[in-house]
C-alpha cells in the first residue's frame, strides 16, 4: 500500500478549476482506427483478467495499459479507452487504487472535457 503522502502528491498534482471556468469542450470524434487498436491490443486480455479472481493480473495489465496511455497521450480516443480501462480493472482493490487514482489523474490532465468526472472518481477512490 503506497503512503499518504504519495496519495496527497498525487491528489495536488490534478489542478482542482471549476467546470465552470474552463473553456467549451471541444471534444473530438471517437478515432475508430484507435478503438480498433486498442481492442485489438488488450480487448482479450482484459476480458480473461476480469474473469480470475487474482487481483495481481488486474493491476498487472492496468499498470501495462496506462504505461501504454501515457505513451500515446496524443491519442485522445487510445487515452480515453486506456484510463477508463485501467480505472475500470483496479479501482475495487486496495492493491489497485494507486493505478487507479494514476489512470484518473492521467485522464484529468489529458481529457479536459471529462477532468470533472474523473476528479470526482478520485476525491471518491480516496475516501475508502
């Protein structure tokens, strides 16, 4: 279980602005071709991982996935469905909640239009 203060950094480091006060969403259209990737990619992996009842393989294949992520932070629709995924394998376990609260943070700085949501995710992921 990572410390307070990793959890704190990681809190501070996601700016808390009002939905009101950040510019219209200008959201692009889901990529298909990206979409495509990504299932072809993890779409069977994170099936069979969700299957188990082994958390190891859960954060083992969200922490694959972020990596992933964060190495193609300019594609949007591959970042969207990756921090979603990555939240969605790890956020139940304790042994999870770091890549968890990573995925949230990453999707915050990275997805403007969906910041508010994935702030709300992670105030919520914290207070277990």
């Amino acid at each position: 279980m990572r410390s307070i203060f990793t959890i704190i950094t990681l809190l501070l480091s996601v700016s808390f602005t009002s939905v009101s006060a950040q510019a219209p969403s200008t959201k692009p259209a889901a990529d298909p071709t990206q979409t495509k990737l990504f299932n072809e990619l993890y779409g069977k992996s994170i099936k069979d991982a969700l299957k188990t009842p082994s958390i190891n393989d859960n954060v083992d294949l969200a922490s694959q996935i972020l990596a992933a992520a964060k190495a193609s932070r300019t594609k949007l629709t591959f970042v969207n469905l990756a921090t979603k995924a990555a939240y969605d394998l790890t956020h139940r376990f304790a042994a999870g909640q770091f890549i968890a609260g990573e995925a949230l943070a990453f999707r915050a700085e990275v997805l403007p239009d969906q910041a508010a949501d994935a702030k709300s995710k992670l105030v919520k992921l914290y207070e277990r």
